[in-house]
C-alpha cells in the first residue's frame, strides 16, 4: 500500500509536468506516466489478496505490473529515439497472463508462477538497461535510471533463479524470506528512483538543446551584418553581438552590463532617447537616424521591440540596428545624377525647370526679378566635326567650368543640350544688372581653350530676358531664347535683350525645352 501510494503520487505529479516540457519530450513523459500509474493499481491488487480472488490478486494484478513495466520499458526506447515496438508491450503481458493462468488453475504452482512472473519482468527491465547504454545519450543522468532497472532487474531474475534452489524460499509468493523482501523493498523504491532519474535525463537533453539552440542563434546574431542587442529598462546591455563589438572595435563581453550613454556615446544616445521610450510603452518602433562615427558620416536604420513579461510589463527592449550608408549614399548619387549633366558636373535642364518655377513662386511673393541668360557657344559645330567628340567634350567642359567660375553664389548653371546653356540669376535689381552678368560671361570666353595640342578660339552668343508679373517659366525662357537668336543673327560673340511678347493669358505649361533648332555654324 505504501509503495502504491508514493508511485500514485508520482504518477500524477508528472501529469502537471508534462505541460512545462517540450512536445519532443511529451511522448516519452506520456508513457512513463501511464506505466507509473499502472503500478499502484497492480499493487493495490496485491494488497487485496486476502479479499479478492485469486484471478484478480494473482492474474490480474501480475498482468497490470508487467503492462506497467512495459510501458516504462517503451518510454525509455521512446526517449532513446527508437521506433515504437507494439509488440514489446503486449507479449510479456500475454505470457504473464498465460503463466499465471497456467499455474494457478491448470498446474497450480505458486512457486512456478511467481518464479516466471519475476523472469519476465526482470527481462523486461534488462531491456531498458540495455536501451540505456548502447542506444542512450552519454549523459550522466542516466546513471541513477539505469541503476533502478539494473537492481530491480537483477533481484527479480535471482528471485526466479532462487524458486528452483532445494528448500529456498519455495513456501509461496506472498510468504517472507530474503529475496522477497529484496524484490518487493526494491519494487516499492523504483518509482522514485526511476522517475527521477527519468526527469534528470529529460532536463539535461531539454539543457542540451536550449543550449545548442543559444548556440546557434548566437551564431546567427554574430553574423549579422546588424546590430543586434538587448538592453533592460535601466538603459543597460544584456546582450550585444560580435557585429556591434566589431563595430566599436571593443569585445562584446565589455559591451555587456553597460549603460548604453557608455557604448554609444550621449549624441547617439539622445537621438534614441524618444525612441527607446516609446518601447518602455510597449511600442515597436522603427525610425531612421544619421550620426558621424570614426570620422565618418553614416546613415542607420533601427528598430526597437520590447520585450514583455508574463504580465504584459514591458522588461526591456531589443535593438536592430542596419548600416545603410552605402545604400543611402547610393541614393544620393542618383538623385544628383537625375539632376546632374554628367559631362559638365552642371545642373541638367530637369533641375533648371524645376529651380526656375520655384525661383518665379518666390518673385510673385517678394516682389524682386528673376533673370534668365540663354548661352550658346559659337563655333561649336566646326570643332566637333573637325577634331571629334573627344575635343568637343573636352571644350564643353571648360566652357562650363568658366561659366561657372564667373557666376554669384547663389547663381545656377545649367546645361539645356548640345552646346546651350542657361543661367538662372535671383533678385536682380534691373536689366543692367544682367546685361552686366553677360559681358563678364562673354570677357571669360576671349581665352583660348587649350586641348592639348590645340588651342581653340571660341565664343558666346547671350540672349537675356528679365521676369516681370504675370510671366510664366515657359514665356521667360523663350524670350530669353529669342534674345540668343538674335545675338546669333547680330554676328555671334554679343549679348541681345529680345523683344518683349505680350504676357500670354493661357495657364502654365511646363517648361517646353527645346531639343535643338538649325543655327549657322
């Protein structure tokens, strides 16, 4: 009854167990709980015999320890990755069964059934021993589990070798002696022993596992190319990655156990101050951020997810953080490509449309002019014919740079196509002004432009046109255009005002550039 009482006890303990382990784990814990409950009920059998028939005391209740013992039997193969052997589990109750049928009503021998029940049930534990050591993990747990099966093992298989010594222990399974004593004080203990034995190999398999499994996301979160970290709501690492160490050129274990303001520095620290307090909300933030790190400007894309306990209290936060400097300077390149001509480095006549209408919107507010130079450079077409693109290229290209050099700061040049550039002036005070602007521009081209080992006489037509109310981007380009025709027909080298259409009412168009028009050379 006391040996019932504790494997019951156990039995039901490892039902609230199972619900803590992993589903791998599950099967094995299943079985070993059933065999384990299976076992006080055989015993409480037992404990019935001087109130219950034989068939229940004897039959039945050997029956249920050998099912009992099988299904411990199987958990154990079941733990030891082997397949499932139904087999195993039903023939050593089918011959405990036959034997103590046979021997308690066909050739009743009380002797010879308890000597073949204790034979097959520490065959049945021999099994289990056998799993163990060949086909089980070389854990040290396993010891105390093999012992348990090992001793009751052995203490029934010399119980059963004892029934046929002459004149021991053969008065009767239920009678006192030695062996019995062994058999039964041993069966009593098993299912402690065993059980915690059994867990202790559950446990240090489910160890194992966490273990290789944190093995293996370290090594993923190592070869990241990201920062990867975890800090808790005191503002301090509990996690850092071998990229963010690398990174700061430290070791991780130094990262860790250190406020974040330590490792980061307080700049980037206060650019995630708004950020990390939205995860203390329990928020997941994402949020783009730029900061100069070893003399160099870099641009990060992060994301803060927090990290909440079984209360929904937010314990921390963990921290992704990607470089993209590469991928935003990329970007930036071609933005500027896209408004960028990119034989001269000058803006190309997208950017110029664009500047040109913000630079009127400004003028309808403020009041001032905007002034717009048209330039062609004359005696363009006989170079590149003659000597070829290269040395036309290479012409434009200084052409351009002295453009350039002769403008204010807040001028722009543009490249419009071929050989025409535009020039967009602010704020200009009146037409002097520019007309100013465009004799220093034309006192710029008398130099020679030297491609070696040519030194090529060049020139610049001009045509200006000054913005006034009403005008549109479209209208002040083409008066503009119309003064550089009649710079072209006046001799080139010269600098023409046109004459001023009346300001059309039709609505705004965007700027129509024009892709060329047949000029003398």
């Amino acid at each position: 009854m006391i040996a019932a009482i504790l494997a019951l006890i156990i039995g039901i303990s490892l039902r609230f167990v199972l619900r803590d382990y992993p589903a791998p784990l599950r099967a094995s814990l299943r079985l070993w709980m059933s065999g384990t409950l299976l076992l006080p009920t055989g015993w409480m059998v037992y404990a019935l015999r001087d109130a219950i028939p034989d068939v229940l005391s004897i039959v039945v209740a050997n029956g249920l320890l050998g099912l009992a013992f099988a299904r411990l039997v199987e958990a154990v193969r079941s733990f030891a990755g082997l397949p499932r052997r139904r087999l195993l589990s039903l023939l050593p109750v089918l011959l405990i069964l036959a034997c103590e049928t046979a021997f308690t009503y066909i050739e009743p021998s009380h002797r010879l059934g308890a000597a073949s029940v204790s034979a097959i049930i520490g065959l049945q534990l021999a099994i289990a021993v056998w799993v163990l050591i060949v086909h089980g993990e070389r854990m040290r747990s396993r010891l105390l589990t093999v012992i348990a099966f090992a001793a009751l093992s052995a203490a029934l298989l010399l119980r059963a070798a004892s029934t046929f010594v002459p004149g021991f222990e053969n008065s009767g399974p239920f009678a006192p002696g030695f062996m019995q004593s062994i058999a039964f004080g041993l069966g009593a203990a098993f299912p402690m022993a065993a059980s915690l034995g059994f867990l202790l190999m559950c446990n240090e398999r489910l160890t194992r596992s966490l273990a290789q499994k944190e093995k293996h996301l370290r090594a993923i979160a190592d070869n990241l190319p990201a920062v990867v970290a975890y800090i808790d709501t005191d503002e301090r690492f509990t996690f850092a990655n071998s990229y963010f160490a690398r990174m700061l050129g430290v070791d991780a274990r130094w990262i860790v156990g250190r406020r974040l303001s330590d490792v980061v520095g307080r700049t980037f620290c206060d650019a995630l101050k708004s950020h990390m307090a939205a995860a203390r909300r329990g928020e997941t933030v994402t949020f783009e951020t730029e900061c100069d790190f070893r003399d160099e400007h870099r641009y990060f894309e992060a994301a803060c997810v927090p990290d909440f306990d079984a209360r929904r209290a937010v314990r921390g936060f963990f921290v992704l953080i990607f470089e993209v400097s590469r991928l935003e300077r990329a970007k930036q390149q071609l933005a500027r490509l896209a408004q960028t001509d990119p034989l001269t480095g000058l803006a190309n006549r997208k950017k110029f449309g664009e500047a040109l209408a913000g630079a009127l919107a400004r003028a309808e507010r403020s009041g001032d002019a905007v002034g717009v130079l048209y330039v062609d450079v004359d005696r363009f077409k006989p170079i590149n014919d003659t000597y070829g693109h290269a040395v036309g290229d290479a012409v434009l290209c200084e052409f351009a740079r002295r453009l350039q050099a002769d403008l204010r700061a807040g001028d722009l040049a543009a490249r419009m196509g071929g050989d025409e550039f535009a020039i967009l002036v602010e704020n200009v005070e009146s037409m002097d002004a520019l007309e100013a602007i465009a004799t220093k521009l034309l006192a710029a081209f008398e130099r020679d432009i030297v491609v070696d080992p040519l030194a090529l006489t060049v020139g610049a037509s001009i045509g200006i046109a000054l913005s006034r109310r009403g005008l549109g981007a479209d209208a002040l380009l083409r008066e503009a255009d119309a003064g550089l025709y009649e710079a072209k027909l006046a001799g080139r080298n010269t600098v023409r005002i046109a004459r001023r259409a009346p300001v059309p009412e039709a609505p705004r168009a965007p700027i129509p550039f024009r892709t060329g028009r047949h000029r003398s050379p």
